[in-house]
C-alpha cells in the first residue's frame, strides 16, 4: 500500500516546480554514490533511471541485487530508497531508508535528472 500511495504522489507531483538542486538525502547518498561520473564505493546512479538493477559493468553487487528483476522507475525507486532491505532482501547497501515521502519523492525527482 505505501508503494501505492507513494507512486500516486509521484505522479501528482510531475507538474510540480522542478527540483532547484541536490535534495535533502542527497549528502546520505553521495556518501558512497556518484551523480557524476563513477563512485569507488556504490555503484554511479548516473541514468540509474531505466537501468536494470545490479547492471552497473565493474561494480561487485550482491546475488540479490544482480538477481532481482527490477528495472528502476519512480516506482521502484521510490520502494527502494524507502525500505532497501524489503524492496530487494539479501541486498548489501547499508541504508535504513527514509520514512518520510515527501523526502522520498524530493529524492527520486532528483534522481531522474542525472542523465
């Protein structure tokens, strides 16, 4: 139900102002990912958008990860960044996840910019 009514929220957000710049779990994120270029510890999430999960060349993902069937849109994304270990079980990012989906959606519109 919560990737439900987040998903709602995601598309009735659409026609909302544009993201300005980094949102605020961005520095959470960036701590281990890139948006630019390659990151040493996850894997980049440049054009993460559309990109099958645990597809990254050269990245050492976990089973589970490299396993699932998820391709990354607003939806999953969404799943993901609010409970990693429920959306992909068995997956090795060590990141509780964000409670609030205002936050959540801040984070998966920014994600969608880095192409």
């Amino acid at each position: 139900m919560r990737t439900l009514v987040l998903c709602i929220a995601l598309l009735a957000d659409a026609a909302s102002a544009q993201t300005t710049g980094p949102p605020k779990y961005w520095s959470t994120c960036a701590a281990c990912h890139a948006a630019e270029g390659s990151a040493a510890i996850g894997p980049s999430l440049v054009g993460v958008v559309g990109r099958k999960a645990g597809s990254v060349p050269g990245f050492g993902y976990s089973r589970a990860m490299k396993t699932s069937a998820i391709v990354w849109d607003e939806e999953s994304l969404a799943a993901f960044v609010s409970d990693p270990q429920q959306t992909v079980p068995g997956n090795r990012m060590p990141f509780a996840g964000i409670s609030e989906p205002a936050d959540v959606i801040e984070l998966v519109k920014f994600l969608k910019t880095l192409r």
